[in-house]
C-alpha cells in the first residue's frame, strides 16, 4: 500500500502562507512568471487550470453579450484580478462589473465591484464554497457562476457574514439582470453550438 506524504499535514511542517502585499511584490511582473496564471487564495498561490474549449466558447460570448447590454453603465473586465484583504486573496474571476462613473485603471478591491462571475466546471465546488465565503466577507453584493456542467446559472446576493442571503438559479432560456441593473436582461447561456 502506498501512502502520499503532504507536507501540510505533518505538525512539523506548515505552508507558508503570503499577504497580499507579500504576492503582489513576488508575482505581479517577475519575468520568471510572466504568461503563468496564479490566483492567491486565502494566502496559498494557486496555478490555475488551463481552460478547455467549453470554458472558452462561454468566456467570449458571455464577454459579448455582457459588453453589449452595459456598455453604458458598466466597466465588464475579462479574467481580471481583485483584491480581497481581509482573505489574503487575489482571485481572478472571469468576469468583474464596476461602477463606469469613478472607474479608474486599477486592479479594483472586491468591495468596489458590482458583481463578480465565475464560468465553472472544474472549479465548481471551490467556487461555490470558498470563492463564495471570500466574496461575502469581501462585502462582494453580487456573484454569479455559470455551472458548464448542468447549464445552469447561480445568482447570489445580499452577503451575510460568510453566505449570501439570497440564491436564485436559472435554466437555459431565462434572463437574468444584475441588483445594480434590474432592467437589463443577460442572456447568460448564448454560447452557440458547433
């Protein structure tokens, strides 16, 4: 029988867990990582997972469809990081709204965001359960995941301490509006089929 040994899991050893600052000052811009993508979560450096064609094919037409309907009321970024201090994190979700009035360019706290969406498969699970209590404690007031595995999207609103008071789902076929933009209608699940 083979046991695997972690490191972690041995009282004389621990992971050494970065701040925010300390990941900033060792990741962002070194050369020796550029074209590598990492999150900080909780202050463990995360190499993310490549992403598939599915994963793809719903990033662009999600990123279309959500630059067309708030082009005049919202910065949409693409697969770009937030700052979340009081989890030691920097999470990259896959898509974050702002405020267009007072935008400025740069990587925005999670308290100064509208929103936050993650299109998930893989990660489904670590999006709904430690991504979800990070952007609560965050003061994140909206955060949406498109689960590829059921087709099926998540909204939650309202944070309350580390869970949001308010869950909706929505099938294919059903609109769904940001709390910020309760008149604009996203049709979320427009990834065309090949």
């Amino acid at each position: 029988m083979t046991q695997t040994f972690h490191a972690h899991s041995n009282d004389a050893y621990r992971p050494f867990l970065l701040t925010l600052e300390d990941y900033e000052a060792l990741y962002i811009e070194n050369p020796r990582f550029v074209g590598k993508r990492f999150e900080l979560i909780r202050g463990e450096v995360l190499q993310m997972t490549p992403m598939g064609d599915t994963h793809f094919g719903y990033i662009n037409t999600l990123a279309r469809e959500l630059n067309f309907k708030l082009f005049r009321v919202a910065m949409v970024g693409n697969q770009t990081p937030v700052r979340a201090p009081l989890a030691a994190s920097r999470p990259e979700p896959d898509f974050t709204l702002q405020a267009l009035e007072g935008w400025t360019p740069k990587v925005p706290l999670a308290s100064e965001v509208l929103a936050l969406i993650e299109v998930s498969d893989s990660t489904r699970e670590f999006d709904r359960t430690i991504k979800l209590a990070d952007y609560t404690g965050e003061g994140v007031p909206e955060y949406w995941i498109v689960n590829l595995r059921n087709s099926t999207l998540e909204v939650y609103q309202d944070p309350q301490g580390d869970s949001y008071a308010q869950k909706k789902t929505y099938t294919k076929g059903q609109a769904a509006c940001f709390a910020a933009f309760p008149d604009i209608e996203i049709e979320w699940w427009t990834y065309p089929k090949g």
